[in-house]
C-alpha cells in the first residue's frame, strides 16, 4: 500500500476512534515516551537558544497528559488541549497527584482557542496522523511565536521487532479486521512534508528503539487502549478480544515483566524568526 494510500484509509478510519471511551485504561496503563526523549528534544532547543525549562507550551492531542505532564515537570508552563472532556479529567487527576500545574483546555489541534504567537513550544504526541495535517500545521504556525518550536513525536510498539506485540496484532485483525494500522515501524514520515509545507524551518529528526517493560495486566491494559481495539470497537468485542490476550500471555508469554520493543520518533521544526 502506498504511502497516500495509506494515509487516506488512517484518515477514514480514524473517524470512527474515540480514545474518550478508554481514559481510564488509557491513564493506567499507557507508557508515555522515555525521558530521554524529552532530553532530545532539549538538546535540539537548545542549540537554538531554548530550552523547555521556561517555555509557554501546548500539548495538543494531549490525551490523557502524558506529554504535557512530562514538559510541566521540566519546568514548561502547559495547556493541554483534547476534545475529550473525560481525557482532560484525567490530565487534572494525575497533575495534580504529581503536584505540577497544567492547564487545560477543550478543542481540537485545528483550530486551537488561542490567541496568535502565543506559545513558544508546541507538542503533538501520538496524535498527528489523527488530525486534518494541513490545517493543524497552519494552526501550529499561528499560535507560535517567531523562532517557536514544534514538535511531532511518536511512541510505538514494534511488531517486526517484538514477539509479543506481533502476535497481539494478529489478534487484534482477529477481531477488528478492517483496521489499517498493524505492522507499523514507528517511522512517521508525513510531518516531515507537512511542517515544511506550512513554513516550517530548520526541520530535525532523530529516532531510536526503546525496550518497554510490560506485566500481563499493563499489556493488556494498554492494547485495551490501541485505536483498533477499545477506541474503536464494542464492549462486547474489546471483552472478547481481551480474554484472547490473556489466553495468549499465559500460554507463550508466562515470564513477567516482558520487555516489548518500542520505537521513539521525532521531528523537530522552528517557525521563522
């Protein structure tokens, strides 16, 4: 399958998810990308003069807040946007157990309820291939001050590199045999069109594997989250699906925790100065 393809049938089918419906699994039991990630990411600010200590930053898809967490914890001052009420709920909760202050705020990465060059950093985590591209990156660059910084970045299982993530998939297309994402590399290739097409500049990637560690009850907890399995389809066939994984982990996959190979993706662009 072509690349555009590709990115038509993501685009239908996203549709049809709703995260909304797994907030709480999705808060319990989803790993957010390592902190070396965000180390990355720092060291790409700062050789343009920044830093996310001190930022005015948006999370934009923000989820459950794993990434606006991560940034109020290095000093960012954060809103988290999301369409979900229930996955800013959840945002709020676990700020503030963490004790860190993260504003949010409902809407959509196309038309962020901002006011223009208002932010110095702008995240989307796990979520751009979900939005309309174009009109996000157009968003992007209206809310970043000149010289501002975005940031695409990705957290992904590896099918090709994992055992155990392969054989959840095809588990997965067991049970929701339309969906169009299994087999992924977590290498995502449209932002690097997308962000200089909008004006973007200054385009940075970098990439490397992560092995994340997983218990039976948090890989099950976290495949309850994927968008092919409780975003997308019901109850009744998330319960059924999730029996199957428990089927599958206790007979070929008995030891805990098991490490499931991951792959961190990110682009990094700045608007112009």
């Amino acid at each position: 399958m072509s690349l555009e393809s590709k990115t038509a049938a993501v685009s239908a089918y996203g549709a049809g998810v709703d995260f909304g419906r797994v907030s709480e699994d999705y808060e319990r039991f989803r790993p957010g990308p390592p902190d070396s990630m965000y180390d990355g990411i720092d060291r790409v600010l700062g050789g343009w003069g920044g830093t996310i200590s001190g930022a005015r930053a948006i999370d934009v898809g923000a989820g459950t807040g794993t990434g606006a967490l991560a940034l109020a914890r290095r000093g960012a001052s954060v809103v988290a946007l999301d369409p979900a009420e229930n996955q800013l709920a959840a945002v709020e909760r676990s700020a503030c157990a963490a004790g860190l202050r993260v504003e949010t705020m409902r809407g959509r990465a196309e038309e962020i309820p901002l006011p223009d060059h208002s932010v110095d950093l702008y995240l989307a985590l796990q979520c751009w291939h979900w939005f309309d591209r174009p009109r996000a990156a157009a968003e992007a660059m209206r809310v970043l001050r000149p010289g501002g910084a975005v940031v695409c970045a990705s957290f992904d299982y590896l099918p090709h590199r994992s055992e155990l993530a392969a054989a959840t998939e095809a588990l997965v297309l067991r049970h929701n045999p339309s969906w169009p994402m299994a087999g992924g590399h977590g290498v995502h290739i449209n932002p690097m069109n997308d962000l200089p097409r909008a004006g973007f500049e200054d385009l940075f990637q970098f990439s490397y594997e992560h092995g994340q560690p997983f218990t039976h009850e948090g890989w099950r907890g976290r495949m309850r989250t994927c968008n092919g399995v409780g975003a997308s389809m019901g109850p009744e066939v998330v319960r059924s699906f999730d029996r199957d994984l428990e089927a599958l982990l206790r007979e070929r996959f008995a030891a805990e925790p098991i490490a499931v190979a991951h792959r961190v993706w990110v682009v990094v662009a700045r608007s112009p100065a």
